[in-house]
C-alpha cells in the first residue's frame, strides 16, 4: 500500500518572502502571478510596517528576507529597507526584472550578504520581449545579468517555461554561458493571470509552501508563499508576525496544502531561491524609484 508522505512538523521561520509592491515596469500579459504592472501602486504597507516586519522576522530567528514584487526596486523606500534588514543581520534576496539598475543599486547589491535572482524567458529578443510585454526588456536584462556576473554578484535565474515551443533550453544554455551558475526552470503556475479567470487551486502548488517561510503581500496579508496568495492566512497590517504564525488560521491554511515531497519547486521563491525548499537544489525549508 503506498502511504502519501506526512507534512513535516511546524518548522521555526527561515525564510521571509516580503512582497514590496504590485508596482512593475514590466506588463507580463499571460502568467504575472501577482497581476502587478505599470499602473499599480506600493499597497497599504508603509515603510515603519516592513521595518517593523523585517525587524520581527530577524527576531524569530529568519534567515533570510526576500525582496519582490512587482518591481521591489521601484519603491522609494527600497534601498532603505535592504539596509535595515542587513542591519538586523539577515541575508537578503532582491528579486528584480533587472530591467533597469540604479548605480546606487549595484552597490548595494554588491554586498555580500545580498543576492539576486530575476526572470529570464529567452534568447531570441523577440520572444522574450513578448512575454514581459515591454520592448527592450530582453537586451536590457541580458545586459544587466552580464554586469553582475561581471561584479562578481551572485544571480541565480529562474526561466517559466509558457510552452509552445519556448525556447526555454536555449535560454538557459545562453544564461550559463554568461556565467551564471544557478539556472532554473519551472513551468506556468495557475495563480494570477495564468488562471485565466479560474479560481485558482493547490494542485497549482509545489507542496511546501509555508513550512519554514511565508509571504507577506503588498497589503500586509500574509500567505504561505507568493503563489499561495489566494490562501490568506491573516494581516500582518495591525499584528505582530508571531503572533499571526502561531494562529489557528495560519495553521489551518498551511494544513490544507498537501504536502508533496517531491513536487517541482514554483518560483520565484522556491526557485529559484534556493534557501527555501527545491528539493537537489539547495535544501529545504528546514535547512537553514519612483521613474
């Protein structure tokens, strides 16, 4: 008889995913999870919010926060907010279309506690540019990931693959090529705008999600991961982060996804954030401008 396999106990948070924004530079038209584009705004959080949240999750012994969006760069307070969480001793991923690099961005992303991780879609410029919605944006993160391979910043890139016939292998060969070392491929999840109208579903999910980590979205609504954010699991607006992990709420949410041990990893927080839980790639959970 085969027996599903049993959801690890509750895990103390490692990793914080902080979703800064539904703003983004980019108009991905068939699989932007958090449906974020050009014309919308930071959320209900204000920068004493995500201080105070970054401040929490350092003190329930996180390890690392990961900056998103949307386009976390485009926040006003973003370069802020990277430092208050190196200060309170955390390790920090941006998540960044790297569509456009600030000079004072490129410093801060040269310390050594901060990684980068972005979306690449393909090779062929055309393509690429067709899937983010914005023309240019294939030369412009091309260039963007050579600089900081060329900095010496660790990037890892993670590659969704649409389908019908996306050039996903040559993609990924053309990213190693450059230098980068972590490369990852996960296919379209049906959260957001690749629901296509569909109430999104668990089946969607890798199976890991809130075990040792959590999300918490522009609005202050806290989820098991950013795919997940159609399963709330409380706000973290008006209460503490402890507080909200150790409801009954959170604990029913994170319950209701079956657990799958050897689910393909969705990004972008399981890959290609390799502190989470991609399962031969790195670990699990528990191992660790405005314009």
């Amino acid at each position: 008889m085969t027996t599903a396999p049993e959801a690890p106990a509750t895990t103390p948070l490692r990793f914080l995913s902080l979703e800064l924004t539904n703003r983004c530079n980019l108009a991905c038209p068939s699989h932007c999870y958090a449906q974020a584009g050009p014309t919308r705004g930071h959320g209900q959080m204000t920068t004493g919010d995500w201080r105070r949240v970054i401040t929490e999750a350092a003190t329930l012994g996180a390890a690392t926060v990961q900056m998103i969006g949307g386009e976390p760069s485009l926040r006003p307070d973003f370069t802020g907010l990277v430092e208050h969480a190196l200060e309170a001793g955390l390790r920090v991923r941006v998540y960044t279309n790297l569509l456009r690099v600030r000079a004072a961005h490129w410093t801060l992303y040269e310390h050594p506690r901060v990684d980068l991780a972005t979306s690449y879609y393909s090779d062929n410029p055309a393509e690429h540019d067709r899937i983010t919605g914005r023309p240019g944006s294939h030369a412009a993160t091309w260039d963007n990931v050579a600089e900081a391979v060329r900095r010496g910043i660790k990037v890892t890139v993670g590659i969704v693959d649409l389908g019908g016939g996306q050039r996903v292998a040559q993609a990924r060969a053309e990213m190693e090529a450059l230098g980068v070392h972590d490369v990852h491929v996960d296919r379209v999840r049906a959260v957001g705008h690749a629901a296509a109208g569909r109430l999104p579903t668990t089946s969607a999910l890798c199976g890991r999600c809130g075990h040792g980590k959590a999300a918490i979205l522009p609005d202050g609504t806290i989820a098991p991961c950013e795919l997940a954010r159609f399963l709330p699991g409380g706000s973290v607006k008006n209460a503490t982060l402890a507080s909200v992990l150790a409801s009954d709420r959170w604990a029913r949410v994170t319950t209701s996804i079956p657990y799958r041990a050897e689910g393909e990893p969705c990004g972008p927080d399981c890959s290609p954030n390799k502190d989470t839980c991609g399962p031969g790639k790195g670990g699990t959970a528990d191992d660790e401008e405005e314009d």
